[in-house]
C-alpha cells in the first residue's frame, strides 16, 4: 500500500483546503506535505494494527487522516480537517489560575 494510492482523496482535501480552510499555520504547499506525510504514517499504522483492530489513524493539529478496513484489499481513506478557533472560551479552571497569577 502506497501514498499513491490515495491520489484521489489528497487532491479533493487539498481543493477543500484551498477553498474553505483559513490556516495560519499551513500555506497550501505545506498542507500537501503534510497529507502525504500523515498518511504514510496512517498506511504505517494500518498495516500494523492490532488483529482486531480495523483502523489505521494518523492526525497533526490540523489535520486527521483515518484508513478503515473494507471488505475490499483497499482501505477507505477518510482526511478530515480539525476545526479550531482562537476566540474559544478558557475552561474555568484556567481561567481562574490566569486570574490569581499561578
């Protein structure tokens, strides 16, 4: 199982990408990268997994990549982007301890 073999799925994240994901952290280019990096260590993680395991999972801040065993020698290949937003609520616990300066 080869990187290529996903071809498909990583030019349709990377259209979505370019499309509707605003990312500070990750110019186009490096969000390619990232796939095929994170989905070599998915097929690494795949083809590893436990006996009754059906999943292979690879994930970075941004991106999670999962492989899901089929009935078919081909695995579905799932690439979903993390959302985030820098205007979220501290937990109260935080919060307080910013407050009180520990």
């Amino acid at each position: 199982m080869t990187v290529e073999m996903f071809q498909d799925e990583m030019a349709q994240a990377l259209k979505a990408f370019e499309k509707y994901v605003v990312c500070l952290d990750k110019t186009p280019d490096q969000c390619a990268a990232s796939l095929k990096s994170l989905l070599e260590k998915a097929i690494k993680a795949y083809e590893n997994r436990g006996p009754n395991l059906r999943h292979g999972i690879a994930l970075d801040r941004q991106v999670t990549i999962i492989l899901s065993q089929t009935e078919n020698e081909r695995p579905l290949c799932g690439i979903y982007f993390n959302l985030h937003t820098p205007y979220q609520k501290k937990p109260a616990a935080q919060k307080e301890k910013t407050e009180t300066g520990s």
